[in-house]
C-alpha cells in the first residue's frame, strides 16, 4: 500500500476496471453494492490487506 502526504491510502488504478465490472454485475442484477462488497473483493483477488478507512 502506498503512502502519499495528504492521501494516507491508496489503491492501484488497476483495480479499477474489476471494481466497475462489479457494480455493473451487481447493479444489473438488483444487489446492493457496499464499500465491504469493495474491500472484499479486492482482497480476495489480489491477496492484500486494505485499511478500512481506504474507502472513506
């Protein structure tokens, strides 16, 4: 996970197209999309550990 001054968590742009694939999936299909739902996903895929507050 990177540190930058003023932006104390960040994540990879190149999650972003798993993350809208996702919403869309989920939207399509009527489900609620949460910011846990996001988290999740990203860990299980990538097997890392984002901070909570990444999301905020």
């Amino acid at each position: 996970m990177k540190y930058i001054l003023g932006k104390p968590y960040a994540i990879d742009g190149s999650h972003e197209e798993i993350v809208r694939h996702f919403i869309r999936n989920a939207n399509q299909n009527g489900q609620y999309v949460t910011l846990s739902n996001i988290s999740e996903l990203i860990q299980n895929r990538e097997s890392i550990d984002i901070h909570k507050d990444t999301f905020v």
